[in-house]
C-alpha cells in the first residue's frame, strides 16, 4: 500500500521520514528550497543551560589532566568564563574538567571551542571561531600528548581520545585557518558509529567523507532563535537540541549516555536562543544609518528580514542558481551524504530531528553581522563592503587573525592581497584563495545595483543591528 501522497509532502520538508518506495523515501530525507517550517522545540531554563555548557563534560574522553598540566601554559585571564566551579575555573573556555567512573581526571573539549572567539581582544560567547586552524594534521599533536601520559589508567582514556582523534583526522583538514571543518568532522564521526547502539568502531562502518573538508563560516549562537533549520544548506530541522548535542559524538558509546545528555540539552538551547548580539562598539552616524535602513529595507529585507520594534523572519532556503554562491557544501548535502542522513534519521539522534538539506543556501538574519566576518557560508569575504560590491571582492588575501584589526569602514578584517606565493609555510596557512575547490566567493551580487552612496549607508545601517 502507497502512503498518501500529503504525507511524502510532509516528509519531502523533513517533517516525516519515509514515502511508499525506496526512492521517495530517500528524496524525502531532502528538503525543497524555499520557506522553512518551524517544529515544536523543547522547553529548557537558560541558567541551567549555561551551567551545563561551561561545567559539564558532554564531551567525555580527552586528555589526562595531570599531562595537560605538564604540556599547557597557563590561561590568560581574559580567556577565563565566570561562574565556573572548581577545576573548570582554572581551564580557558574551550576546555571542561570531567572525572570518569574511574576516577580518571581528564581535560575534554567544549562547544566554545567553535562557538566563541574575541573581538577587540574580549570574549564574546556564541561568536563564531573564524581562527581555528584546521590546516593541520591534528594526529601530531595527539600523539605527542601521550609522552606526558605515565599512569596505566590515563593511558587507556587518552588512547581512547586518541584513536577517535586519530581516525577523523584525515577528513577535517582545510585549505586555509580560519574556516572550520565542522561539516566533514561530524561525517567522519558517523561514520565510525553504529547507528542503533552508537558504539564506536576504530574502523569506519560506512564509507568517510571527503578527506579535505569544504570550508564552513561558523555562523553566530544568537541568530539560532530565529532559524527553523540549523545549517546553511538547511539541514538540521526538528528538534535542535539533539544537532547541538552531536559535538559530543567523539566520545559518546551509548545510548543511555547519549540520553543523559539529552536531557540537559534542552537547556544548552535555551541559553542559546536566549543570547543577543553585542552592540557596535565605534560611532555610529544616525542620519546616515537611517538613510540605510530605507535602502536595506527595499532592497535586502526580503530575504534577510526587518528589525527594530516588530520585527520579521522569513526563514527562506535560497536555490543555488538564484544566489550564485559556491554550490559545493549545498551539492555535497543533497547529493553525495545519502548514507550520513540514513545514519542521522534512524539513530538516537534523529528521533526528534531530521537532516533533510536543501539545494541552496540559507538567507540568515543579520543580527550582529557587522562582528561575524568574514562573509558567505565559507567565509570567503572579508568584509560587508565586498560583499555589497562584488567587483571589490579579493582573489586571495590574507588576514592577521589579530581580534584588534578590524575595518570600521568596511566592516570586517583587514586584509592584504599577495602577489607572490609565501615561502614560509604559515604564511601560505593565512591566505584564502578562492580559485580552490569550494572556497569561490561569487555569488550574492545583489548589492552590486546599490550606487556607491546607497551601499554607504546600508553599511552603516548595519552596524546598528
């Protein structure tokens, strides 16, 4: 018997998982572009949730805490978070202290370590990481921490780090620093994992993702209230609290832990959907930003929203062929992941949530845009004045990764055009070059009709968002 024909519409928008043929139910784990659909999110209390994000280890393999204070310097103060208890007071943000059933004292990552980052040398919780350095074989470093690892105990948990570390690290190594490999390091862990149980396989039990990541922008925390869908592609539907928690899927072996966690997350994505974008923090001439809002409001509000007392969203998927930007990550989604979203969808995960991606890209709100350069979903842009203006757009350039060396003008990091190929290797890391695969900034030329004054004045609009 046939399912009708209004449930596969259902579930061709990520709302239901299967139609009546192998085919249809493997469209229907994709999305059409367009509108999203909101889903019912759990309740949760914020303060519980920041409790949980910075002193609780959802992450729960890592490093010996007696090697990580052999081989780590000291924390600066400003990288330090408040309301932290105990040993997580000492630790930088990106770091959690956890003590396993054996009383093993470890150092484990947290979801800060992507999801915050400086600007003007002060933290800023749910700023996307845009100086990560992915570049690297990350396999070096975990081995070299096992020379400080002395106790039989601590060997056994960091060589279980290690291998978890060690299998995805030849899939999330990217071109460039400062775009992440988020996309492809949750792909790799998928794919060591057995969907029904979540135990770990130290060899893949699906075939991995691409072994050189496709650059990704780490959007800002404080826009996820207002997204029905989580990811650029939009991917990530449902209930989002089990797509937040799937950082924890380096260590994660079970169910019942996996449902552990589930339980708190609820209020990791209340505090989330309650941050807000910090303000502008240089001048800000009002005449001129009201001039910009007229323009933007004609112009850019369709797709990205409005603002101010009553504001609106219209959460739409853009189709690649509309927004001209690098097509790659969206293709990849809807094209060559078949099998990580029959993975999601039938784990524990995909309970609540779905993957469903779409062929385009995400039209995000713009709150706080002015701090999350650079630009486009693989931060290919360096500034907002680039964007508006595709003409102005660098080939390849490079940033300083300095929190301080920000464009006021333009509205981004300022950067330098090389001429010639570095010979120092960590010069060659810096510069984004967007001849490579996946890493095009074309795209998005709608500010490209603006005159010059209008473009100014959008600008300087969008500082006050």
């Amino acid at each position: 018997m046939r399912i009708p024909l209004f449930i596969c519409v259902l579930a061709g928008l990520g709302l239901l998982a299967a139609c009546g043929s192998e085919e249809e139910a493997r469209k229907a784990a994709k999305s059409p572009v367009g509108p999203v659909p909101a889903a019912e999110q759990r309740p949760g209390d914020p303060r519980a949730g920041y409790e949980a994000l910075v002193n609780t280890a959802y992450v729960t393999c890592g490093v010996p805490y007696s090697a990580y204070r052999e081989f780590a310097d000291p924390p600066a103060p400003e990288s330090l978070l408040p309301d932290r208890k105990g040993r997580n007071a000492e630790l930088p943000y990106s770091l959690t202290f956890h003590v396993t059933e054996d009383g093993v004292e470890l150092v484990t990552s947290n979801c800060l370590t992507c999801h915050a980052a400086f600007f003007n040398d002060k933290l800023i919780i749910g700023l996307g990481n845009e100086s990560r350095d992915f570049t690297r074989d990350i396999s070096e470093f975990v081995e070299s921490v096992g020379a400080y690892v002395y106790d039989q105990r601590e060997a056994r948990e960091w060589r279980k780090w290690a291998n978890r570390w060690n299998a995805i690290a030849p899939y999330i190594r990217t071109e460039t620093r400062g775009v992440n490999a988020a996309d492809n390091l949750t792909l790799a862990l998928f794919a060591h994992r057995d969907p029904e149980t979540l135990e770990w396989s130290d060899d893949p039990l699906l075939e991995p993702p691409r072994t050189r990541a496709l650059p990704v922008s780490v959007p800002p925390w404080w826009r996820m209230s207002k997204k029905h869908a989580m990811f650029y592609h939009g991917g990530g539907r449902g209930d989002h609290a089990p797509w937040m928690m799937t950082a924890s899927t380096l260590c994660t072996d079970s169910v019942e832990e996996a449902k552990r966690i589930d339980s708190y997350f609820p209020d990791v994505q209340a505090f989330i959907y309650s941050l807000e974008p910090p303000d502008y923090p240089f001048e800000i001439d009002d005449r001129l930003s009201e001039k910009g809002k007229a323009v933007y409001e004609q112009s850019c509000s369709g797709c990205h929203g409005t603002y101010g007392p009553d504001p609106s969203y219209p959460n739409l998927i853009v189709a690649l062929e509309e927004v001209g930007t690098d097509p790659e990550l969206a293709l990849s989604a809807t094209r060559e992941e078949d099998r990580f979203i029959e993975w999601f969808n039938k784990s524990f995960y995909g309970r609540r949530a779905r993957a469903a991606p779409a062929p385009g890209y995400y039209a995000p709100p713009l709150d706080g845009i002015w701090a999350t350069a650079p630009y486009l979903h693989n931060g290919s842009v360096p500034t907002i004045e680039s964007l508006l203006d595709s003409s102005r757009r660098p080939e390849k350039w490079a940033r300083s990764f300095d929190s301080t060396d920000y464009d006021e003008k333009a509205l981004g990091w300022r950067y330098t055009e090389p001429t010639v190929e570095p010979q120092d290797p960590e010069e060659r890391r810096r510069i984004y070059d967007t001849s490579r695969h996946g890493y095009s900034n074309r795209g998005h030329s709608y500010g490209d009709g603006l005159t010059p004054d209008e473009r100014k004045a959008v600008l300087e609009y969008l500082k006050t968002l």
